[in-house]
C-alpha cells in the first residue's frame, strides 16, 4: 500500500483525476451535513462496493456524481479495485483488509477536506 503523499503527488499529475471538483450540490450537501457523516457514507461505500474480492460491476460501481463521496473516490483513485491496484498498490482479486479501507476513506477525506479538489 503506498503513502498517501505519494499517491497524491501523482494524481496531482493525472489530467483526468485532477480534473474532479465537486458541484455547488455536493458542497451543499458536504457542508450541511458535516465531515464525519459523509466520512461515515465512504466508510459505508468502500464496505460495501470496494472491499469485497469480487466486487459487483467491478469498474462500473462508482457513480461519477451524486454523492460528495463518489466524486472524490473519483479523484482520489479509489473507485474501483483496477484503481486501487495502479495508484495505490493495493492488489485485486482479494477482500480488502481493515487497514486498507481505512487507508481508502483516509485519501477520500483528505480529499474532501482540502476543499474538494479546488
């Protein structure tokens, strides 16, 4: 699993996950509702649609809008497990560890939290 300063250095170079900003909606929605809820939504996310061996639709699982939490899964490369495995080192075809989800929800607040993506 790769720090997170590495993993954002890098995507900081991408010119499709740097191109992700959330919506007046998503802020809206961020702001009324608090950072550790929506925290609370990712961590429920990456259980459910991430960290499984197999996911369903793997690649496909994570809407590109709708929710503050997918556009920064989005921008952070942790929507699906193929992004997990190129940007951060975390290997497919295996359940994510408690670890590595928390590593996930870490690169989705940090994400978040410097103001989603502006």
């Amino acid at each position: 699993m790769r720090d997170l300063d590495r993993v954002f250095r890098g995507l900081a170079g991408s010119s499709f996950r740097s191109r992700f900003r959330l919506g007046t909606a998503d802020r809206a929605y961020l702001e009324a509702k608090g950072l550790p809820t929506v925290l609370a939504h990712a961590a429920d996310f990456v259980a459910r649609r991430l960290a499984p061996a197999h996911p369903v639709r793997d690649g496909k699982q994570t809407p590109f809008r709708g929710h503050p939490v997918f556009v920064a899964q989005h921008a952070t490369a942790t929507c699906c497990r193929g992004c997990l495995e190129k940007w951060h080192a975390i290997p497919a075809g295996r359940e994510l560890t408690a670890e590595e989800q928390a590593h996930v929800v870490a690169a989705i607040e940090r994400w978040l939290a410097g103001d989603g993506g502006e």
